[in-house]
C-alpha cells in the first residue's frame, strides 16, 4: 500500500513540475535500473553517464502521453487520421522529442522482438510506410521546426527508458512479483535495447 502511495505522489508531482523532464527521466531509470538489475550490461552503465552529460539544452514542456505508439492509437478504417490515442496512465508534463524518440524505436526493431516486432531490415516503401527520416522530417514540418537537433540523443534516451523498464518487469517476474508469467521471458531484452541505443550515441561519447 506504501508503494501505491508514494507512487501516486510522485506521479501527481510530475504533473505540475515543468523543465528539466529528461534529466529526471534519466536519473529516475538509471536508479531504478541499478536497484533491479540482474546482471552487468556494458551498454547500460555507458548510457547511464553518458545521457545526462548530453542533454539537449532545448527544454519544451508539453503534454508527454509516455507510450506513444501504433498499438496505442485507433486509426480511422478509411481515413488516414487518428481518432483516439489510448492508455494514458504514464501521461505528465514534459519534452514532446520524448514521446517522438519513443514512437520511433520501432524503426531500430527487427523481426522476432517480441511484442516491439518493428520496422528494421524491412523494405519500407513496399508497405508504404515512409522512413524514420522523413517520417521525423514531417514532425518538423508540422509543428514548425527547421529540423531536429541531436535526434539520435532523444530515440537513445527511449531505448534507455524502455530497457529500465524491461529490466524491472524481468526481475519482478523472477521475484514472482510481475502480472504475467511472460515476464521471466524478458531475459535478455534489457541488454538488447541498451545495445541499441549505446549504438546510436558512442560515436559522440
């Protein structure tokens, strides 16, 4: 119950902070990461010291919905528009580029990912599916930028958080604390999302 409480007040907290939303996104998973880690993954502990050195110093506040993705969204049947974004429950207040890195992880995804199957090695314009840079030249456009700056910092900051994430879900599931016995079969998942990202970003380290 504890944990339930402190949980709601650091949500309902994170709804009225402005700025600074991915430095404390990343010092929230780098810790939670060190306390559920199960085993060393090189690329994490890189990521960990490396992303709060290298944040952007553009720092927005909008609305961050915090799982923004295709599953998410209900498509018009015959219409090329969203009507509704579903699962709101990570929304708050922070850097819209967060919820933009994260909607395109998948273009980082190859086949056999799990449920985060993605886009990587597939003939793209076959499927008329345009590529991630267009697809974030779009975004520019539409909300009136010239271009994104330091792009691969805010898709390795996704990965970053998604692996955080994964990282709990497994360690629960081999505490027999997680919802879903698919949990345990989070292995190595972790470690290939942090390699992902630390991918993006080492030439800049």
């Amino acid at each position: 119950m504890q944990q339930l409480v402190d949980g709601a007040l650091e949500y309902s907290d994170e709804l009225r902070r402005t700025g600074h939303y991915i430095a404390r996104q990343v010092a929230r998973w780098s810790r939670q990461y060190a306390e559920l880690k199960t085993e060393d993954i090189p690329a994490m502990d890189k990521l960990c010291a490396w992303l709060p050195e290298h944040i952007p110093t553009e720092d927005p506040t909008t609305i961050v919905h915090g799982d923004y993705r295709l599953g998410n969204l209900i498509v018009h049947p015959s219409e090329p528009r969203i009507v509704a974004v579903l699962d709101w429950e990570l929304s708050t207040l922070g850097h819209p580029l967060a919820d933009l890195g994260y909607n395109c992880m998948v273009y980082h995804f190859g086949e056999g990912f799990g449920a985060s199957e993605g886009y990587a090695g597939m003939d793209l314009a076959a499927f008329g599916i345009p590529s991630e840079k267009d697809y974030v030249a779009a975004y520019a456009r539409r909300t009136g930028r010239q271009d994104i700056p330091d792009w691969d910092f805010y898709v390795a900051f996704s990965l970053f958080r998604l692996a955080a994430i994964v990282q709990g879900v497994y360690k629960r599931g081999l505490d027999g604390n997680a919802s879903s016995e698919t949990a345990k079969g989070y292995g190595d998942r972790a470690r290939v999302l942090a390699d992902l990202g630390w991918s993006l970003v080492k030439g800049r380290a």
